[in-house]
C-alpha cells in the first residue's frame, strides 16, 4: 500500500518540550479503506554528542519547512509494506550522517509512522512488522526509582539514577508490578530520613529527595529486598551515572557531595558500588570518549550489564569500535539517537555481533506513544528501559502487559541472572 498522503505538527512531551508528530494515510486499493498512522519523536535532556542533531538550525520551525519542502514530496507514493523503504528514502533525501537537513526528529517520527502503518496495511501488530512472525520475548522493564543528575535539576544525588529490574518474574504484570511497588516503597523509606520532602518527582518520574547517592542505593536496595520477598521475585539493582555530565575535561565533578574524581578514582568508585550494593546494571560509568576505563571496569564485571549509552548513542559504528575492545556487555538502543528505525535495528545486530545485549530505552522528554514496547519486542531485547511513572511510561508498560496477553502462552520472559 502507497502511502496518499503526510502532514507534521508541533506537540509537546510529557517534559513540555516541543517535538513533531507525523500522521500519514494509505489507501487499501482493494476496499478502498484509508488507513492513518501517527508517529511522533521523543526527547532527550542529557543528549550524547555524537547523536544526529534533533532539529535542524533554526528549531522546529525549520524542521516542518524541510518536512513539507523535502520528505513530503518524496515519501507520498512509497510502499509501506516495505519494511524500511521509508527509512532508505529518508537517508538520501538528507544525505548526511546526522540528519542535519531534516533533523533526527523529523526521520524518526517518520520513520515510526511509516512503520505504524505497515502494521496496520498487513493487519499485523507493530513489533511483528519489525520482528517478523517469531518475535515473542517480553523484555524485562528497567525502572528509574530515585532521580539525580540532570534529571533533577541537580539538587538530587549526584548520580542521575537508581534503577530496578525483575530478574526472574513469572510474567510481564509481575515484572511492571514488582517495580511498581518499589517506587512506592522507596517513598516510605526516604521519608524516614527525611521527613520534610514533599514527593517531588523528575521527568522520569522518579523521586528526587536531597539525599547522597549512597544513601539513595541504601533506600532502593531495602524497598527492592522487601517486594522482592514478598513477590518471590529476584530484584537487580542499577545506576546510570550519566558521567559525562560530571566530567569536566579533567575530573568528575560530584557537586552535592563536594568531590573530584580523576578517571581511576572514577573506576575504583563504580567497583566498590557495584560491590557494595551488589549491581547487577550500570550504565555510562565514565565519560562518552573513554572506552578504555569501560573495558577496564567490564573485564571485571563480566557478568553485569555494563552499558554504554553517550558511549556508542544507537551508533553501529561506534558500537563496533566499543566491541572491539570488550567495553562493554549492553548497548543502549534509543532510535531518535540515530533518527530510523533501520540504523537502530543495524545498532542491535551490530551489539550482538560482540555479545552485547540491546537495552531498548525511552528518553527522559518521552511522549504517550506505546511504539517504544513494539519496538523492544520486535527487536528481541531482554531490558526495556522506560521508567516506572508517569503517563508517557506506563503508556509503554501497559502495552507490554497487553502484548503478553496478545501472545499468550507462546510468550517468553527472560531469565537473566548476571550475579
């Protein structure tokens, strides 16, 4: 089916940000029935330097004035029952690496809505469009529990989060429950050490009280035993510590707990949280230029998720670079890094080529569209990341759930167990 027609509109994310929506139509040529599909790009407040510029110069206006001058005219007439035909075309018309024409929210949201309604033209679920007939693993959710960082203005711990995963639940309900339940946990814990905080939630929709990052790990790790016990359910915990933004050209900068830490104080530090709160995941470890220390701190751990995010930013090409030196074991796929659905799908083939695991994740400037659960099941992941709270979260953890029931009893959970 040809795609008739496309529009592009200004919305808002769940952060209040601007960002674009795509919306075409195709026409079923034997019913005559017109199909619509939308589509639109989250957004990122920590953005790696290597990702594809969001919009081109001159903002979202100059990102719809190249949507109607230059995607438009090009894409009407595609056949989107092509698997990642749109995608192709939208490479040649920009014809950069970064999407500096068009801007990377434009491909993406086109990218998905074409994707959308590919699905919808062969009457097939999204992640079967993308995964093929046999995708039917549920990822595991990844949830962010206490903010810091970026996330939090700075005024939380200096670590921008603290995180929770189910390792062996018997179901995807449980899973997104068990990490519910630590969310609301957490809260009855931190007020114990600080009885003034009022509930204030990030972007992600974590809990950001003024408290240390070793305090935080204390507090998730006591809430994560106690629904643990209770569900029967093995709880990891994790870190992003999003270190290139502490990182200074010299040093990391941990400003609320008043130090600096040289790169090998940086890498002693990680090991003894991962140690001491027995981490099962920990994202971006040291600075986005530093594979060295990664590979240093994965040669260790082997059997955790060390993952890299500003590291490799959805890239193929870095993550092979990074798989070369055994940096890292998982590699963070976020798809608006690279600006398509084909470079990220190439991202996730690439990581597996050196024993990475993919980590399907969502941004912290996300919006209500579930496409992301599609995705993660169409690419076969293990760990979806997208938070625990919040409209634009559970809009992805619900449509998980839903999937599971989709899929019934021919539905696979991982079973990941990296202790």
């Amino acid at each position: 089916m040809q795609i008739e027609d496309v529009w592009i509109r200004k919305i808002f994310t769940g952060r209040g940000d601007v960002a674009v929506e795509v919306e075409l139509t195709v026409e079923d040529p034997s019913s005559g029935e017109v199909l619509v599909a939308r589509a639109a790009a989250p957004a990122g407040a920590s953005r790696g330097m290597h990702e594809v510029v969001y919009f081109p110069e001159g903002g979202v206006d100059a990102a719809l004035a190249a949507f109607e001058k230059l995607v438009a005219p090009e894409v009407v007439g595609l056949d989107v029952t092509e698997p990642y035909v749109v995608d192709g075309k939208l490479e040649e018309i920009d014809g950069t690496p970064r999407f500096e024409r068009i801007g990377g929210a434009v491909a993406v949201a086109t990218s998905f809505a074409a994707a959308e309604a590919g699905a919808a033209a062969l009457g097939i679920p999204l992640f079967a469009f993308i995964g093929g007939a046999y995708a039917r693993k549920l990822p595991l959710p990844l949830g962010n529990v206490i903010g810091g960082g970026k996330h939090s203005r700075g005024l939380g711990p200096d670590i921008q989060e603290f995180l929770v995963i189910p390792l062996n639940p018997p179901d995807i309900f449980t899973a997104v429950y068990a990490n519910v339940e630590v969310h609301k946990r957490a809260l009855k814990q931190i007020l114990k050490v600080d009885s003034s905080f009022t509930g204030g939630k990030n972007d992600e929709g974590a809990w950001t009280p003024r408290i240390s990052s070793r305090t935080a790990l204390k507090i998730l790790k006591e809430a994560a035993a106690e629904v643990g016990g209770e569900l029967g359910v093995e709880m990891g915990l994790g870190v992003d510590i999003a270190a290139s933004s502490l990182w200074n050209g010299e040093k990391y900068v941990y400003k609320n707990e008043g130090v600096e830490r040289g790169p090998r104080e940086q890498l002693e530090f990680v090991a003894k949280l991962i140690e001491e709160f027995d981490l099962v995941y920990v994202e971006d470890p040291f600075h986005e230029e530093d594979f060295q220390s990664f590979a240093e701190l994965t040669d260790k751990y082997r059997d955790r998720l060390i993952v890299g995010d500003d590291l490799f930013v959805t890239n193929p090409a870095r993550i092979r670079e990074g798989g070369k030196l055994k940096a890292a074991t998982g590699v963070i796929v976020k798809p608006d890094q690279i600006g398509t659905l084909l470079r990220a799908y190439q991202a996730v083939i690439t990581a597996r080529e050196y024993g990475m695991r993919p980590v399907v994740s969502h941004r912290s400037g996300d919006t209500e569209y579930k496409t992301l659960a599609h995705i993660a099941v169409g690419f076969g992941a293990d760990v979806i990341k997208t938070g625990i709270m919040g409209g634009e979260r559970t809009a992805k953890l619900n449509e998980l759930i839903r999937l599971g029931d989709y899929l019934g009893k021919w539905a696979v959970l991982p079973q990941l167990h990296w202790r």
